[in-house]
C-alpha cells in the first residue's frame, strides 16, 4: 500500500517580495514497510521536503497524498491532527525538552491526544525501556549524552504510534557508536514493520535502508538501492 505520495509539489520560499523556488516539481512513493535514505547537497531541498510531508509546512504547488488523503485540501486543524496521531519526526537536534524528564518528554505526545495518565506513563516507560532507557526515565534529556537523547527522541516518536517515521539527519550531531546504536534501533522499527523516511548526507548510512532517493537543486534525480 502507498503511504505517501507527492505530484509535481513545489515549494518556494517568499524572501522580501521575491518568491525563492526550492522544491520544484517532486514525484515520489513511498510504500508501506520502506526504509527510504533521502540524500543530496546541503541546500537542495530535503528538510523542506520532510517539513512538508511531516504537515509541519505547507506546498506552494502540486500535491502530497498520505494515505490516499490530499493533504492540499485539508484545513490547517486537520493538518495539525494528522501530524499529531500520524507522524513521528526526529531531528538532528532532538528538540527535547531540557526542564522535563525523559518519561514526561515521551508522554507529551500523548497529553496532546489527552490518553488517559495511567496508559500514557506506562507506554512512555514501555518505549524508553526498549530503547535501552529504563533506567533513565527521571533524568533530564540536558543530564544524557547525544545519543541517549536520541534515544528518547525516537521513543517520543513512536509515542502516537506513527504511520511514517521521518528523520532529519538523526545521527547528524552524532559518533561513530551512537550512530551505529542509533541505526540499529532505526533498523529494528523497519524490521518490525514500521516505514521510514531519513534524511542522511552519510552514504554509509544506506546500507540500512531499501531504497535511496537522490535529490539535486529541488529535483529528485535518481531513485534507487
Ligand atoms: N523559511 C525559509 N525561508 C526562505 N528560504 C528558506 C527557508 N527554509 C529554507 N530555505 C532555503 O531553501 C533551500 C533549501 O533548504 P533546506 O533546509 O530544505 O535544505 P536541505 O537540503 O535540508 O539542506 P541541509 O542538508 O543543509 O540541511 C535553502 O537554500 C534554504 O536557504
Ligand atoms: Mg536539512
């Protein structure tokens, strides 16, 4: 089944009163069950690509399509509910939150989608405990290393139980070990049935993944293994 699908989208960025064309006219399918690498130059057009599809922003042209949904239609509410239940994103920068503890920063998804407290704390420990963070639980993200933080990142993604994982760069600020620990897990998820979509200027980092997709200059270029 496909899960994501762009036609002819384009995206162009209003600089003064010029409009600055940096997605420019992307076709892709992302199927149930990939694990996709999205690759190209710094400055291409893949973050703005992942903002899109992860409804964080809005196309200036052409469609997305998440499953069979256009999301082009949708009101900015709905956008907001779909990213909420549907999506799970993690950046290169985590964006955790340093004043709460870990277990807190995994429920926030689900206080947003008001579950119940019980359930919520104990599928946020469930998700830290599998991602090797049990005994880390009330600690601040602020007192982890990068790649624990990274850690609690994708446990707070998977918290509403996404459709599509989209990774900006997740092991972009990270070593050599906590990268491999962290495409481990990432591995894991696919294996498990999860799909995912990542960023990754890293081509080692393909080797994880079923497809790659090259981007150049707002255009995807090639597709391939
Ligand atoms: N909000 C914005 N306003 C204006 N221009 C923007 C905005 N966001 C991004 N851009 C421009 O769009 C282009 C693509 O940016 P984008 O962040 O999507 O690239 P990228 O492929 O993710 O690069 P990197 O690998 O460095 O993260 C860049 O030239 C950038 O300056
Ligand atoms: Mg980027």
């Amino acid at each position: 089944m496909t899960l994501v699908e762009t036609i002819d989208l384009e995206k162009g960025y209003r600089v003064g009163d010029m409009v600055v064309p940096v997605l420019k006219g992307i076709d892709l399918c992302i199927e149930e069950g990939e694990f996709v690498a999205l690759m190209g130059p710094s400055g291409c057009g893949k973050s703005s690509l992942m903002n899109i599809l992860g409804c964080l922003d809005r196309p200036t042209g052409g469609s997305v399509i998440l499953k069979g949904e256009n999301l082009c239609t949708l009101s900015d509410g709905e956008l907001a509910r779909i990213r909420r239940d549907q999506i799970g994103f993690i950046f290169q920068s985590f964006n955790l939150i340093g004043r709460m503890s870990n277990l807190r920063n995994v429920e926030l998804p689900m206080i947003l989608q008001e579950r119940p407290p019980n359930a919520r704390r104990i599928r946020a420990r469930e998700l830290l405990e599998a991602v090797g963070l049990g005994h880390r639980l009330e600690y601040s993200p602020v007192n982890l290393s990068g790649g624990e933080r990274q850690r609690v990142a994708i446990a707070r993604a998977l918290a509403n139980d996404p459709m599509i994982i989209l990774a900006d760069e997740p092991t972009g600020n990270l070593d050599e070990k906590s990268t491999c620990e962290i495409m481990d897990i990432m591995k894991k998820l696919n294996d498990d049935g999860r799909t995912i979509l990542m960023v990754t200027h890293d081509l080692e980092m393909t080797r994880y993944c079923s497809r790659m997709i090259q981007m150049r200059d707002g255009r995807v270029v090639q597709e391939g293994i």
